[in-house]
C-alpha cells in the first residue's frame, strides 16, 4: 500500500524489500489516495500525484492491484465502523480492485 508521491513510494519500497527478506509472499501493490475527484463539479485532482504505484509494481514486477481514490465516504463509512461502498457488497466492485483474484481473505 502506498499513496502516489514519490516519499510514500520510498518507503513502501523499503517495506517491500524487507518482507521480500524476510520471505514473506508479496501480492501486489494498491495506490491509496490517488484522485480526488469533487463532490460538486465531478472534476478529478491529482492531490498527492497519480500512478506512482502503478509505476512501482513495474519497476519491481509485482502486481498492481488497482489505486483507491480519495473518497469523503470511505473516511466516513471507517470512522462507522467497517467502510462501505455504495451499491456494492465489496471494494473491488467499487474500485476496479481486482478482488480475491490473488486468494486474498
């Protein structure tokens, strides 16, 4: 997990090539907070930048396994207790998150 700027892809990389150490199965890598797109106009921002994860898992040849936008209803629907996505029983139907296709859950 990283969000796009190039600090957070730093530190993730480190992240990864310790768990890689230490043998632990990486499965991939999801941008975080990649667009905020406005509630009002629908005009998307590139807050903290936008496919640096996505970049990333290319230079290291892991997955890219999708970059969650930054959403008021996520902070929201965390601060209720387990996130909710609108209309969907999961993220990834929310988000183009590839889902359990890595056996993940």
């Amino acid at each position: 997990m990283t969000t796009p700027q190039d600090v957070s892809l730093k530190i993730a990389r480190r992240g990864l090539r310790m768990f890689e150490t230490v043998h632990v199965p990486i499965l991939g890598i999801i941008e975080n907070m990649s667009t905020f797109t406005c509630p009002h106009c629908g005009k998307g921002t590139d807050v903290f930048r936008s496919g640096g994860g996505e970049r990333m898992s290319r230079e290291l040849g892991v997955p890219f396994l999708g970059a969650i936008p930054l959403d008021a209803d996520i902070v929201m629907g965390g601060d209720k207790g387990p996130p909710d996505c609108p209309g969907e029983a999961e993220l990834s139907g929310c988000y183009g998150l590839p889902g359990n296709r890595h056996g993940i859950g």
